[in-house]
C-alpha cells in the first residue's frame, strides 16, 4: 500500500527520500514520487514503476534541497500511471502525498472546480493540494489551511504537504490510516511506516488521529483534532538492518519462511512457566477476564483469518468456548448480534489493516465483554486501541505473502486457549501436554523444513500447470485455504481448497491430468476418509500430492507422498503449513514472478 517519507533537514535530503522509498517497496506499489524544496523552486519528479526509475531521474537532474515529500502509489481512484503519482501540486505552490481514501471526494472536486481548480490526475488525492492552496489563498496560515481542509475530508488519510513560499516547514496531519515523527541526528522526518527512516532514527513519536504537525529541520509542533498544542509520547524502536535486509536469501519470503523456528520460540518466550501458560500474558487483568469470556468472536482478513479459524478449533477443543469467526470486511455489514461475555479477537500482521481496524472500531459500540488482538507490529493502531494484546514478536515481515507471521500467530492464538482454558479451569491434563509439545514446537518446525529437497522435486509439476485444488478436513481445511491462498498470490497459479469430503459435492468434475491435488493427512480420527476421498480423485486419473502423517498408508499410481515429522495433533497445523509455504515458494520462483511484490498486491492493507 501508499507509502509516505518527508525530510527536513540540515543537508540534503534526496538521496535518504529515495532510500526510504525503496525501505517501504515491500508495502507493494505502482509508482513513485518526490517533490524537493530547491532555490524558490519545487523539483517535481514522478514514474511509473519502479523506485530504482524514479532514482534514476534524481541522478540525471540531481536536485539538491534540504526540505522534501515522497510517495510510493497503491492505485486505488485512477489507474497506475504518471499523472496519477503523488505527490500532487496545486497552481505549482502546494505538493502534497496522501496515504488511503477521502470518500466525498466527487462532492470536493465539484465545489474546487467551481473555484476555478484544474485537476489533473484521476485522485481522490490531488484535491488535497488545491483545498489547502484554496483557503492559503484566503490569508490563513498552513496551519490552519490544513484544519479548515480537514474539516472537508471525510475518509482515511495522512498527508504531508510543503509550500513553494515556506523552505522550512513541512505540514502532516492523520486521520485513520498510520503516520509517524522520526527524530534524527540532522533532521526530523515523518512516514507512513518507521521502516522507512529506521536507517536515520529509532525514535517515534505516532501520531493520534485527528492530530496536525508542523516539522522543520530543527523543531516540531503536534497540535490534536482541536487544534490545542500536545506532547505525544516518543517510542524507541530499534530496528535491527539484519531484520530488514534479505541477506543471503533471494527474497524476503524465503527468508522469512526458514526464519519460522526462531520466531515461533520469539512467540513463545516468556509465556510458558512448568508445565502451564503463565498468567496476565495478554496484559494486566487478563487473566481475570478471561474466566468471565462465554463466547469468542473473530475477525480477520487473508491469511489472518485463516489463523482464527484454525484457533476456533482450539478454543473449542481446549478453552470450551464457542467461536464464530467472520471476515473483517464483512462482520460490520451482518448487523452482528453480540452476546454480552463475548471476547472479540483481532488477527493482524500489520495492525494497520482497515477492515479489521474498522470492525474493532464498530465492535466497540457493541456490548463485548473485552477486545484483543493478536498482532505482530506493538506501535500498530490495532495494538493501541484494543484492551488487551499479545505481541507475535515475528520481527519484521516484508514480503507481501504471509509466513512467518502466520505461524506464530497460531502460536499466539494456541497461548490464547491454553490462557482461556487455565482461566475457565477446564482440560489441566490437556493443557499440561500441549505446552510439552510446544517447547519442542520450533525443532519440529526445523525438521519440516528439511522438506525442501522432496519438495523441489515436485514443484515443476505444479508450475508448469494453470489450476491446483487443496484438500483438508476439519482444522486442516483452513491450513489448506492458507495453501492455495500462498500459491495463487505468489505464483497466479488458479488456486481453490475445499475440505476432502465436500469433492463428490462438485469440485470432483473437476480432476483430471491437468489439476494437481494437494492433500493434507495427519493422523486423525477423520485420516481414513480422507484416504477415501482420494481414492475418488485417484479413480478420475488425478495426480495427488499428500503431505501426511508416516502411519497413513496410502498407494498412488502419479504423484508422491511426502511424510512429515511427528507431532502433537493440536499443533500439526502450525507444521502442516511449512511446505505448503515452501511449494508455493518455489513454484513461484520456476515461474518467475515478483515473489516479494506480487502483483496488484499490497503489503498492509490500508484502505476498506
Ligand atoms: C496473504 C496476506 C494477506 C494478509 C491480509 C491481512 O499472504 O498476507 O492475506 O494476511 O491482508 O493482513 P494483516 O495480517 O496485516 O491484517
């Protein structure tokens, strides 16, 4: 999604814009701009593209200016191109960058033409510029330019505006979608995401919506949605060049997958005590709540959401509590009826994810007894808006396609029913042997990813095919949606997943040469039908693919069976998904598509 740098600084800040331009291309993006402050001037440079085009444009005309904005584009109103790149301009005075959406824009445009703007791009965000130009023009200051400009907008944004007639300042303001002060050594900067200056500081101050800040080189002013002057906390984060860079790995995803064993005992540290979970991980007070929480609602999106419905699973077989479990996108338009001791529960890598930031915002007006979220980023809006919280600790994840922050969040949401569970005093004995698994969970992980030579014989015969069908049943089926859903984003192969014995129900006309399945058999009470229901594709000439337990025994006449290592049955989904990630991964790279940015794909899903 949209990413936004700003710089006003003491040298020059060209080339630290572009840096941090190319820090937040894993956010996913089609263009790329910068406006620099230059003798009285404005160097206004944009491309479709690549950042590495809009660099080098900045080498041929080497504009040098101590005051900027950049912007990498998601394309939402207008297609990607030029014209449509920020930042905007109004009357070659006021530039602007714009992250998410203002949903009265038709209405805005209408009311700017009539004052004589000309538009010239296809944006909801090119009105911005002309508005703040349009009420400078009527003598107030930018300061107050940006709060009357505000006062229009209805929508999501975070702006970051310069004046031609100002070479010292630059005006941000945020509303619903995430922006951020960085205090450097020479300058003060302002982004979209603390990735981007993590080079040049590792202090942050977020701000809250509604807040307004005016920055220069040496100083910087937050006044809140009243326009009344504020101190807002400063954040230190060290953001290791380790965790962000891909080093020896060809993309961050496959780095991000072999990272999985490290980052599941991150999950895990410090959670677990003797042969139980410990008390008030999820924040003081946790605990007691807990014991009061009768009913559980999910909301996620993508990858997320298939981690709350593998967790629903848990919450019933472990913590004795019902689950439903929605699409974030979807849980505030079905008028949700909420039962009061319901506890809702957010799953965001990001938590910055707007349907699901929307659905917690819509939830609170409800009578639910508490909210929590499972999230990786702790300066996130999802992390500070919601009651209680558990950190996945997964570090940095900058491939767009989800890895390491799925698994770990199944670890956090399996702390989360063995914490419910302990609450409600329910399943001592069951509790006691999944945390004994769950101390050897990152070995068995380990193992699993010794996989890769069996599955780089396979994943030729997948690539050269244009559909693939995924089986699972029972918590397996989400593990299998979370496969097909890694395949087709990755590598645009046509991918569904059903559960096994819903395929005589349809799907099965389906299976023939040229449709690959991929199955899942752990031992289970439900491993025979599953056998069964393979036979039907094997009778139709299909080719079968099974990841299964090594006491399966099943005989295929095209196709390979690959055994994976033993484990608890509860925790089989977090291992199950490790060559589901590695196959899509490999698949994609025989391929050749952008593994890391896939296209029309963002990595933090800021807009509804
Ligand atoms: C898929 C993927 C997406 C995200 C979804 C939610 O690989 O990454 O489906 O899972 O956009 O994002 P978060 O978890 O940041 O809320």
């Amino acid at each position: 999604m949209c990413g936004i740098i700003a710089a006003a600084s003491n040298r020059n800040v060209g080339k630290l814009l572009v840096k941090g331009l190319h820090r937040m291309e894993y956010r996913g993006y089609d263009s790329a701009g910068i406006a620099l402050h230059q003798d009285d001037q404005i160097a206004h440079l944009r491309t479709l593209g690549k950042v590495k085009l809009l660099e080098d444009k900045m080498i041929e005309e080497k504009p040098k200016s101590k005051l900027g904005i950049a912007h990498t584009r998601w394309a939402t109103h207008g297609e990607p191109s030029e014209e449509n790149a920020h930042p905007h301009k109004s009357n070659e005075r006021i530039y602007i960058v714009h992250n998410g959406i203002i949903e009265n824009y038709l209405n805005l445009k209408e009311f700017l033409k009539k004052e004589g703007y000309a538009f010239s791009s296809q944006t909801d965000s090119e009105l911005i510029a002309h508005m703040l130009e349009f009420f400078l023009n009527q003598g107030n200051s930018i300061l107050d330019a940006m709060y009357l400009t505000k006062e229009k907008l209805d929508g999501a944004y975070a702006i970051a505006a310069i004046d031609k007639e100002d070479d010292k300042n630059i005006i941000i303001a945020r509303s619903k979608s995430p922006l951020l002060i960085g205090i450097g050594t020479d300058e003060l900067l302002a982004a979209s995401d603390p990735l981007a200056i993590s080079g040049l500081t590792n202090e942050f101050i977020f701000l809250e919506d509604g807040d307004v800040a005016q920055i220069s080189a040496d100083d910087f002013k937050i006044y809140d949605d009243s326009k009344k002057q504020v101190e807002r906390e400063i954040t230190h984060i060290d953001i290791s060049h380790e965790a962000s860079s891909k080093g020896d790995y060809r993309h961050f995803m496959e780095k991000e997958i072999y990272e999985q064993p490290a980052a599941i005992l991150n999950t895990i540290d410090g959670r677990v005590g003797g042969d139980d979970v410990l008390d008030n991980i999820f924040g003081l007070g946790s605990s007691e709540m807990f014991s009061k929480v009768k009913r559980i609602q999910i909301v996620a999106c993508g990858t997320s959401l298939h981690a709350g419905r593998v967790a629903a699973n848990w919450f019933s077989a472990i913590s004795e509590l019902p689950t439903q479990v929605d699409y974030a996108s979807e849980y505030r338009y079905k008028n949700p009826h909420v039962d009061q001791d319901s506890l809702l529960v957010t799953i965001s890598q990001s938590g910055e994810t707007a349907d699901t930031l929307a659905a917690l915002r819509y939830a609170q007006e409800k009578d639910y007894l508490s909210s929590l979220t499972v999230c990786n980023v702790p300066t996130s809006s999802l992390a500070r808006e919601s009651e209680y919280s558990i950190f996945t600790n997964a570090g940095p994840e900058i491939g767009v396609a989800s890895t390491k922050a799925f698994t770990t969040q199944l670890a956090g949401l399996m702390l989360l029913a063995l914490s419910l569970a302990k609450s409600r005093d329910v399943n001592p004995k069951l509790r006691t042997r999944v945390i004994t698994a769950m101390r050897s969970l990152a070995d068995t992980v380990e193992e699993t990813l010794k996989l890769k030579d069996e599955i780089l014989e396979i994943a030729p015969e997948i690539a050269s095919k244009d559909n693939a069908l995924f089986l699972g049943r029972g918590i397996f089926y989400p593990i299998a949606k979370e496969g097909a859903l890694k395949l087709k984003e990755i590598s645009y192969i046509h991918a569904e997943a059903y559960p096994a014995g819903e395929l005589k129900h349809g799907p099965l006309a389906l299976i023939d040469e040229d449709m690959p399945v991929i199955a899942l058999a752990p031992e289970s009470e439900i491993a025979e039908k599953l056998v069964s229901n393979l036979e039907e594709v094997k009778a139709r000439g299909g080719t079968i693919y099974v990841f299964s337990d090594p006491s399966i025994s099943m005989e295929l006449k095209s196709g390979r069976i690959i055994k994976m290592p033993k484990c608890d049955f509860l925790l089989t989904p977090i291992i199950y998904t490790i060559p589901l990630q590695i196959l899509s991964y490999e698949v994609a790279l025989l391929r050749g598509t952008d593994i890391d940015q896939p296209r029309n794909l963002a990595k933090s899903v800021t807009v509804e």
